[in-house]
C-alpha cells in the first residue's frame, strides 16, 4: 500500500512499488491531465510537482515518493483556470492539439516558482518539454505575462 500526498489529499492506493508514478495518478486515481507520451521522461507531457519541483512522473516509481512529499498535479493547480499561466495560455492561444498543455503548463510553473522572473534563456534552459505543434514562442510570450501578472500581483 503506498500513501501519497496529491492535490492535497492523502490518499492510499495498492500497487506494486515499482509501478511508474504517472500509472497510479492517472489509472489508480482518476487524475487524467498528467498524459503519457513518450514513457522515458523526454517529453514533458507527464510532468508534476513534488513538493514545488517540476518532475517527469512517468518513470518515477511510486516506492520513491515518500508519504510527505506533496504531490501537484495540473488538476489541483488551479481547479478554476484562474492561475496566471493557464490565463496566459488562453490569452496567447498556446494550445492547438493539447496533449501537452498539461505538461507544459506545469513545467512553467515550477519554472516560476523558482525564478519569478525567467529570460528567454532561463526559458529556453527549463523548459524543455516537446509540443509537436511547435507553440514554443506562444508559450514563451504566456511564461512571460504570467511572470508579470505574478511580479505585479505580489
């Protein structure tokens, strides 16, 4: 029985230990934003946080989250859209396809989180998940409208 902290909750599930992270989120808890792509943590589609660090979910066993660490994932990082970079994303039209919003969006906020104000550079280093559509100047320009709605709020 492995014991994890998403979205707020403490939850229990029964799985084997070494079942990938991304599996017990989606399948064991319903929680289907994070999306499997690419399966060896290249892509980015798969990403959350734990405890405020971008991580890439699908080859991280669930054995290696301890019952403290706090997991986020895309639906509790804003359950009502009002976060500033799913605004900015709305705002620049970043999505097309959409399978790897969810990703994005929280690579960008772990981005934000450490470094409130990125320049492209601090962008184009962290930010390295994979949008087929090929969005990476829109996402840019909502990275950097989030960052100052975000400088400008606090």
């Amino acid at each position: 029985m492995a014991r994890l902290n998403i979205n707020g909750q403490d939850r229990e599930v029964d799985v084997d230990p070494d079942t990938p992270l991304l599996w017990v989120i989606r399948e064991q808890l319903g929680l289907t934003g994070t999306k499997f792509a690419c399966g060896v943590a290249q892509c980015g589609a798969c990403t959350i946080h734990i405890d405020g660090i971008a991580t890439r979910s699908c080859v991280m066993p669930v054995s290696a989250v301890a019952p403290e660490q706090k997991i986020l994932t895309i639906e509790g990082l804003s359950p009502d859209g009002s976060h500033p970079l799913q605004k900015a994303w709305l705002a620049h039209e970043v999505p097309q396809c959409g399978y790897c919003q969810a990703g994005m969006i929280m690579a960008a906020a772990g981005l934000l989180q450490q470094n409130p104000n990125p320049s492209d550079e601090d962008i184009n280093a962290e930010i390295t998940n994979i949008c087929r559509c090929g969005t990476y100047n829109r996402v840019r320009a909502a990275i950097k409208e989030a960052a100052a709605d975000t400088t400008n709020a606090g």
